[in-house]
C-alpha cells in the first residue's frame, strides 16, 4: 500500500489564555500571558503559588453535557471540549460510516492525578467503603481517549500515550503514522493535562523544577532569558483531527496544514536531566526532516520545547545548531510556553497548533520575557513581539523526563 | 412531595445523564423506567449516603425499586440513627 497523505483537518484547544483557537491565536500573537496566582488549592505552604489555570467556565459552546462533565476528571473535560471544537472545526460528521477506520490516539502525562489525590483522602480519613465509585475511570490515562470514542463512535485504533512532557506530540506523531500507513483514515489525538494539583505543584518543588517568581506570574515563564528561574505549569488540552488526502479529498475539507514529518528518540541518559550535549533531540528533528524529506533550510519556524529551565533552553539551543549549523542564525524560534506555561503532557499538542496556525497565518509567535538572553542561548527566538513571516514548513520540539523526545514537521496545505 | 423525596430526585436526575428531572416520578422503577445501569447504581449509592450521612449495604439495595423506595428507606434509616 502506497503511503497516505496526512493533512489537519480540525483544531481545538483550550489553555489558560482562553477556550477555542481562536481566543488562544488572539493572546499568543498579541504576546499577552495567561500565568496567574493558583486558585485550585491553597497555596500558603507552598514555594510555587502560580500557574497557568484554565479559567472556569471553558465550555462556552456546550460541547459536552453538564451531567457528562460531573463523571469525568478535570483532564477528560478538558479533552472532551477541546474535541468537540476540533470535530466541529472539521465538519466531520458522526457516529462515521466506517467506524473502524476511525481511531483515537490522546497523550496525558499524568491523567486524573487529581481524583487519585480526592480518593486518597478519602480512603485514608473517611475509609475504603466511601471512596466513589468512580475515581477509577477518572483517574486512567485510557479513559480519556475511550470517552472519546464513545462520544463519537470512533470504534478504530485506540490508545493514550503516556510520555510525561512529550505525550502530546508522541501522540500526534503515532496517529500521522497511523494514518499515513493505511491503518485509519481519520484520527482524533493530541493531548491533555490537569495537574495543577497539590501532589503535583509540592513534587515539582521538591525537584526545583518550577518557579518561584510568585509576585511577578506572567514574567515568571522566561525561556532562553539570564532570569529565569525554571518552568510554570500550565493545563488544558489541544486536539487535532488528521485525515488521509483521499478521506479528506472526498468529502471536500478543509486542509489547515500537512504532518510530514515525525522523529522520535531517547536520551538513555538521566530519570529528570536532558543530556546536555543535546544529542537525542538533535536526532529526533533530523529523523522528522528525514521522514519528511527536506533539508534544515527549509524550515522556516521552529516552536521550541522551551521550558525556561537553565538546562532545557541551552540544550535546545546546542540541539538546533548541530542540525542547522551556521544556517540555525536565520531560522525563527519561539517558545509559546512563555505564554502558556507547561502544559506537560498537552503541551506537545497544543504547540502543534500554534505551529499549524503559524504556518496559515504567516505570522510566527513570540517568545515573551526575553529581556536578557542567556549568553549561551543567542539564536533568534523571536523576541517579544511576533513577526510576519510566510512559512512553509514549521517544526515542533518536545522534550520529556526520562529523555523521551520527539519532533513533528508540519507543511503549509 | 416531601423534602427527602424532593432531594432524592435531584441526586437521581444528577446521576443519570439522559434522564430529566421532570420525568422522574415517585413510582418511576429506577432500572427498568430511568434506564440506570451498574455504575449509574454505585454512583447513585455514594451520592445518598454523603447527602445523607448513612450506609446502604449491597443487601439492602437490591430490596430498592422504586424512587420512593429509596426516599423510604432513607427516613427508615435517619430514624433509626
């Protein structure tokens, strides 16, 4: 069987700039941040009290029911709704004509940790009989992507992938294989995360992971800059619905943008540090250029992992000038977590959104905070305001803990 | 209607996800009439007893049928607490 032709055919997303693409294209180009004082929990024990929080009323459209959301985990809500966006941004309709040709692939870092946190309460100050009954389906990772395919009779391929902080781009990169080989013609992926949680935010600290920039919030997520002082975790969920050329063809969608290009490596090196030689990402964005059979310079924007931790930003610097060596000067580069935070296990998908929508915009997004570049971090990471720029071909960086790592190529439609 | 009778409703049309509350009367059999299934039980179960503080054994719910059944036996179990 010939290769099949991978295009995005719909995009949903919500994070804490807004709810749907739109709001959130509106706050990434104009370079507005979404961080904010956490308002989940109380925060007064903890180093880290900000974060980038979803605002609560994040189903404007009523995608999903009321009673439906009672039953699920924050990070289901979040991808339920997203998905709805999506489904509807592509036309598609449903339950499909051929079900088992219709899959779902949605990555999660760590699913419904919160609900584990409230049942754990509960077992331990209430006792086992009281826990609810459903804490074990919000709490999987699985349950995600299975909600989805019984809301749209999606009876295909179905899978989460766990891959902490690369789970949405791993996700993505296996529903384009998927597809491109034959083995579905429409996939619904991406990725999804809620762990703004107690657990959460205190074992980041305990890491020194997160910063501490509490009375500045939305100049605390700093990536490539002097001052920066580690990561701010966001949440939200980003979905994206590929669909073979001929599917697409058929019924006459839209085409927002194509994957051609998927790499995934591993650093095989420490359980939280990325190998600084930057070595396995280095691999990871050669191996997508490869799968999708272009040179470096035909990138025209790279949407960097860029977490604003020290050891991140200068590894992905390294990584990008080994693949474009004196060229990695002329390429634009932005990291949207500037913005949004990191969504870890949404954030590979959500970045491929924005990469999807540079790439239909021309406008390449910036990287906010970035008053005093690190001198080891001195390419051009778009500073502060976004650029016009056409670009045809975008490529997204993720990295995760455990040096999971993974990059994706995108082409103008 | 009485005030349990009233709650119980809610908490039943708060579970049950294709049924509303209007269609849910006190002789509805909450099986074979609202259509509930195993987990929809369960989670009906957890609800009663934190709105209502008490314990509903396996036992004792397989005598519940209808929406007053379950009013019943709850003010049956407030008394004797």
């Amino acid at each position: 069987m010939t290769a099949q032709r991978v295009f995005v055919t719909g995009i949903g997303m919500i994070t804490c700039l807004g709810s749907g693409v739109a709001a959130n294209w509106e706050a990434i180009t104009a370079g507005r941040s979404g961080i904010g004082p956490i308002t989940l929990f109380d925060t007064a024990k903890f180093a880290t009290k900000i974060a980038g929080e979803v605002d609560g009323a994040f189903d404007p459209h009523g995608y999903v029911n009321p009673k439906e959301m009672r039953r699920m985990d924050r990070y289901q809500q979040f991808a339920l709704v997203s998905a709805g966006e999506a489904m509807a941004h592509a036309g598609l309709e449903w339950p499909p004509v051929n079900p088992y040709r219709c899959g779902v692939v949605v990555g999660s870092g760590m699913g419904g940790l919160a609900s584990i946190e409230e049942g754990f309460d509960v077992v331990r100050n209430k006792g086992p009989r009281h826990v609810h009954p459903l804490t074990l389906t919000k709490a999987v990772i699985n349950l995600g992507p299975a909600m989805l395919s019984i809301k749209y009779g999606f009876k295909g391929p179905n899978f989460g992938v766990v891959n902490a902080c690369t789970s949405g781009a791993s996700a993505v990169g296996e529903a384009y294989r998927m597809v491109r080989e034959g083995r579905a013609d429409v996939m619904i992926t991406g990725g999804t995360e809620a762990v703004i949680t107690e657990l959460s935010i205190a074992a980041f600290n305990s890491l020194r992971a997160l910063s501490t920039r509490n009375d500045e919030p939305t100049r605390a997520s700093r990536p490539f800059d002097r001052d920066r002082d580690g990561f701010v975790i966001g949440e939200g969920a980003g979905i994206l619905i590929l669909e073979s050329g001929e599917h697409a063809q058929r019924r006459g969608a839209t085409l927002l943008a194509e994957i051609v290009g998927y790499g995934a490596t591993d650093d095989a090196y420490h359980v939280v540090m990325p190998d600084a030689n930057g070595e396995a990402p280095y691999w990871a964005m050669r191996l997508a250029l490869e799968d999708a059979g272009i040179e470096p310079e035909a990138i025209g924007y790279i949407n960097a992992h860029g977490t604003s931790t020290d050891l991140n930003d200068k590894m992905e610097t390294l990584a990008i000038k080994k693949l474009f060596g004196a060229k990695s000067y002329r390429v634009s580069i932005s990291s949207t977590k500037s913005m949004t935070g990191h969504l870890i296990g949404a954030a590979g998908a959500i970045e491929a959104i924005y990469s999807v929508m540079a790439i239909r915009n021309g406008i390449v997004p910036p990287t906010i905070n970035l008053e005093n570049p690190d001198p080891d971090c001195d390419l051009d990471y778009t500073p502060n305001k976004a650029v016009s720029k056409q670009v045809e071909y975008a490529i997204s960086n993720s990295f995760a803990f455990g040096g999971q790592n993974a990059a994706l190529v995108f082409r103008r439609a | 209607m009485d005030e349990v009778e009233k709650r119980v409703i809610d908490l039943i049309a708060e579970v049950l996800v294709d049924v509303n509350k209007e269609n849910i009367q006190l002789d509805s059999k909450i099986v074979e009439d609202l259509g509930a299934e195993s987990l929809d039980i369960y989670d009906m179960i957890a609800l009663l007893e934190d709105e209502f503080h008490l314990e509903i054994t396996d036992e004792e719910v397989e005598k519940i049928q209808t929406v007053k059944d379950v009013a019943d036996f709850i003010r049956v179990a407030k008394q004797a607490s």
